[in-house]
C-alpha cells in the first residue's frame, strides 16, 4: 500500500440523497441538471444515491437505467414505500466515507446550481448549510397552511427548526454521522439536525414549481408530518393539560367567593345545594386536570427516553500531548 503524499490534497467527496417516488417522468430530466450544474466543480468527487421509495411506476427502471451511463450513480429501492423521511434517511446510511452530503428533491423544484452555493459555504467553514426558500411557487394552500405551521412549531419546539426550509441542505461527514446516531422512528429530520447543533448558515433560493408529475405528499401526510415536527420536538402539549387544570381549579375559587357573597349579602337569592355543585364540578374537573398534567409530566420522560437521543454531540476534543504542526 502506498502512503498518500500530503503535498497533493486528497480530493473532496459529495455524496447526494435524492429520494424518488413516482418521478420516472422528471427523473432523467433532473439527473441532467444535476450533472450538468456539478460538472463546474471538476474538482469535488461525487455520487449520486437515488434511493427509490417504493415507487410503483418505472422510476426503477430509468434509474438503473442512469446507473448504466454514469458510474457514479448508485441505486438503492426499499422495498415498499417507506415515506421520504425514511429513503433519506436509508440514503443518509449509504454515504459512507463522503466529505459532505446534500439532501435535495427529485422532482426539480429544488434548483440545482443552488448546489454550488451550498458547497462555497460549506467550503468557507459551515457544517450544515440549509437552502431557505425566499419564494415559493406553490398553491395558495400550501403557502398559507406552510407558514401557519412554522409560526406554530416556532413557538412550540424546543429546539429551534430554523423556517422555510425544507431537508435540501448540505450536511458535513461529522453532521451526518451524527444525524445518523437518532434512530427515531418518527422521524423529521430537520429537527434533527437542528437538534445536532454545530455550524449552520442558511443560503436562499427560489423554490420552482415541481417539474413532472404530481406531489407525493398530499394533505393525509402532509398534516402527519407536521405533527410529527411538534410531537418530536416540544411536549408542550401535555404541559397545558395541568395549566388548563390551574385555571379551572381557580375558577372554582372564584366560584366559591361569588356563592359566599351571595349567602351573606343576598340569602334570599341563594338556591339550597346549587353552590356545592357548581363549586364543586369546577374543582373537582379542575383537579382531574392537573393530576393528568401529572401523568403528562411523567409521559414526557418516558416519551424523551424512548427517542433514545444522544446526549450530546461534540465538536472538538483536544487531549493529550500536543502535536505542534511543523
Ligand atoms: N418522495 C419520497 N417518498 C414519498 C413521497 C415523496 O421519496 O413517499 C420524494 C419525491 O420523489 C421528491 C421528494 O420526496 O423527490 C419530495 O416530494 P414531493 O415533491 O412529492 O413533495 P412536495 O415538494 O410536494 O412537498
Ligand atoms: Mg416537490
């Protein structure tokens, strides 16, 4: 085995996840731009990993078929249709010793000279370059119910989902490997990275109407993913359950006081037994409450503990005898 010569810098590897579904119209289209946009880094190594996600159409077969004329192609086919979260996740697993990965649709609508700028600044020193959509060429719908969303999950995650931006970003190897360490099943991804930390920048772009075909999110799993983004990240949820008991419980304090002042000052008004009742339904549906925000305390343990999360990440450690670089 030769020993590599430090004075020729080892070449730099890309390795793209391209999830694909239902795309056999768009792909050969987008699998053109891609290499097309790539070819002015002569410099970077890359691979492309399609990762087919059940499709039930020929996406398989133009794949292979790239595969036939471009080497650097790899495919990879899960065996039914998995959800786009879990075929970039498969892809993620599949880049092995690449330098960075970037994550980007299929389907054109994420334009592939946003590629280069990605790698400038991954080059200038970012770990995680996310491309923000400063425009959108979406329906009206999808516009208004996407920022909606956003204000929501901002208030609500613990961790801060950086919004408008969808998975295409580049990740460094170190982000990718520990991405790769959260074996969530419910998985959404863009809170994990955020989770990962380390150095993020976000580059915008405009978003282009998608090329061929038509979405394969639609509204059922549009609303399942988006759950899946404030279930992940925030037990907020189950913290309103004993606020909500608190404010019932006060309710009923008031209640009290009110029923108390019409006993004193106005007797002839008060109906024999209503005040036990009404106090007493406000208090006792009050304290249920908050024994459930108990219970909801304790969930949320269980449920962090569950996801099974790395403690940490690091992003440097220096130990040991220094090496002084010569
Ligand atoms: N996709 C996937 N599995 C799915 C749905 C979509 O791998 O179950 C891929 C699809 O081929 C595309 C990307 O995920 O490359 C984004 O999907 P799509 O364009 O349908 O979503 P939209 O842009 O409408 O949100
Ligand atoms: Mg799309």
């Amino acid at each position: 085995m030769t020993t590599p010569d430090p004075s020729v810098p080892r070449r730099r590897r890309i390795a793209f996840v391209l999830p694909v579904y239902h795309e056999e119209e768009g792909i050969a289209a987008f699998h053109e731009a891609l290499t097309t946009t790539m070819a002015a880094r002569p410099d970077l190594d890359t691979e492309y990993l399609y990762v087919d996600d059940g499709s039930r159409d020929d996406s398989l077969a133009h794949l292979l078929k790239l595969r036939e004329d471009d080497d650097r192609v790899t495919v990879l086919s899960l065996s039914r249709n998995f959800g786009h979260q879990i075929a970039v996740t498969a892809g993620l697993d599949a880049a092995g010793t690449a330098d960075a990965v970037i994550i980007m649709d299929t389907d054109l609508q994420d334009p592939p000279p946003v590629c280069l700028q990605l790698i400038e600044a991954w080059e200038a020193g970012a770990d995680v370059v996310f491309a923000q959509r400063r425009s959108r060429q979406d329906t009206r719908f999808k516009k208004v119910t996407a920022h909606a969303y956003y204000w929501v999950l901002d208030r609500l995650a613990d961790t801060e989902i950086p919004r408008d931006v969808g998975d295409f970003r580049l990740m460094d190897a170190r982000v990718v490997a520990e991405v790769g360490r959260y074996r969530e099943k419910d998985r959404f991804l863009r809170g994990i990275v955020a989770h990962v930390g380390f150095r993020q920048e976000a580059v915008l772009f405009d978003r282009d109407p998608r090329y061929a075909g038509e979405s394969g999110y639609p509204l059922r799993k549009m609303l399942s993913f988006a759950t899946s983004g404030i279930i992940g990240f925030s037990t907020a949820p189950l913290r309103w359950i004993s606020k909500l008991g608190f404010a019932i419980s006060f309710v009923s304090v008031l209640l009290a006081a009110y029923v108390f002042g019409v006993r004193v000052f106005n007797p002839e008004e008060s109906v024999p037994g209503w005040a036990f009742l009404g106090v007493g339904m406000f208090l006792l549906s009050g304290l249920q409450l908050i024994m459930m925000g108990v219970i909801g305390t304790y969930l949320g343990r269980v449920y962090a503990e569950a996801q099974d999360r790395p403690l940490y990440s690091l992003q440097l450690a220096a130990r040991g005898p220094r090496q002084d670089p010569r």
